[in-house]
C-alpha cells in the first residue's frame, strides 16, 4: 500500500471522530449511558491516546499529547476517577486536529520501519497505522451508539 492511501485512511477516520466530537455537548461528551463503562469523550480521546503511544515508541519519539492524557484516556482508565485536567471539548477538538497531522509529519517516510516491539501481529509503522485506523473506528463507532442510548 503507498503512503498516501495509508494516511489518507487515517485522515479519514480522524475527519469522523472530530466530527462527532463537535456535534456532542460537553454534557453528551461525559454522560455514560447505560451498559456502557465509560463515556464519548474517554471513547474518542482514547483513540488518539492509542495512536500516540504506539506511533511515537515506534519512531522513537516523544508523546504528542500533553502528559496527563494517558492517565486520562489509557488503557484501563476510566472516566469515573476523573477529577481536575479534563480537556474541555474546545481543547480535544484542537489536540486531535493538531496531533493527526504531527503524526503523519513523524510517519512520513517512515512506514515501512519496524516498530522495534510486540504488539498483537504489527511489525512495521505501516501495520500499526492500519491497525489504529480499525481502532480509531471502532471508538468512534462505540461513541456514537453512546450518543444515542443517551437520547
């Protein structure tokens, strides 16, 4: 696959998050609905979180994000401990604009590198972002059925 059908893959599930990230209300964004363990805004920052922590270690890089994301949005976090440094919706829709594009900046070039760690079956940069590109999907997919058990 080239590079540009990889990212413009990327892109496109980025375009649809941030786009149902700017139809939510911040009471939408935190409300979880019942049979759900957290809420929209965990769902779709936690894509990005992903994204962050698997493409940056796999260049060698530093995280993209401010620091306290990961302990927001990671894996086995839960939007029920949260307390102070929550992003307002207005400040994820820029970190998640601004961050798709630093990492198709770090990537470029690069997508046939090995990502140097175990992760399920990804071996090169390429892989991963495939991968985080059917994750990314899902997560939205998961808010927007939150977004309507809400209603």
């Amino acid at each position: 696959m080239n590079e540009e059908a990889v990212f413009e893959q990327a892109r496109f599930w980025r375009q649809n998050l941030v786009k149902l990230l700017e139809s939510m209300t911040e009471e939408e964004l935190d409300q979880i609905p019942s049979g759900f363990n957290n809420n929209p805004r965990w769902n779709l920052a936690h894509s990005v979180v992903t994204w962050d922590s698997v493409i940056t270690n796999a260049l060698g890089q530093d995280s993209q994000l401010p620091s306290h994301y990961g302990e927001l949005f990671g894996r086995g976090t839960s939007p029920k401990g949260w307390g102070q440094n929550v992003p307002s919706k207005d400040e994820l829709v820029e970190q998640v604009q601004q961050h798709a594009k630093r990492l198709e900046e770090l990537a470029s070039g690069k997508l046939d590198q090995e990502i140097g760690f175990e992760m399920l079956h990804l071996k090169t940069v390429e892989e991963a972002f495939l991968f985080l590109t059917s994750h990314e999907a899902l997560h939205v997919g998961t808010a927007s059925a939150q977004k309507q058990a809400a209603k």
